[in-house]
C-alpha cells in the first residue's frame, strides 16, 4: 500500500488557518487549509499508508472511527 509523502512546504498561520507555500512554486499561489487538515497534512510523511495515517489522526483529536473511511475516500477522489 502506497504511503503518501507531501514535499517540503512552508507554513504559517492566518486568521484562524494554516497558510501552505510551495517554496518550489510546482503550486505558485498560497494555499489556505483549516488547522485539522493541516494536521492531517502533516502526518503524510511518507512512514504511513492511508489506513495508518487515519488511525494516527483519530487519535490524536479523538474523532470517531469513521475518520478512516471518510479519508480514504477524500484521497481517492
């Protein structure tokens, strides 16, 4: 099973959000995400698969089982 990997990114913080940079600029605009989706975001490292990272994110913010399902489709889409 694939273990997904983001690339190095720069992060900030604004108004409530998680400011994603593509210092390569492969994404040349900002992007704006919401602080779980930058938690999820960060899990991807490339240690874990999909099922893994789920896991790890119920965990940590104590969401119900269907977390995994929910992410797995949102990657599959």
């Amino acid at each position: 099973m694939e273990k997904p990997k983001l690339r190095p990114l720069q992060v900030g913080v604004f108004d409530g959000g998680v400011i994603l940079i593509d210092p390569l600029r492969i994404t040349p605009e900002p992007i704006m995400v919401s602080s779980g989706a930058a938690l999820l975001l960060s899990l991807m490292d490339g240690s874990r698969d999909i099922f893994e990272i789920a896991n790890e994110y119920k965990n940590i913010t104590w969401i119900r089982d269907k977390v995994q399902l929910r992410f797995w489709l949102l990657l599959k889409s």
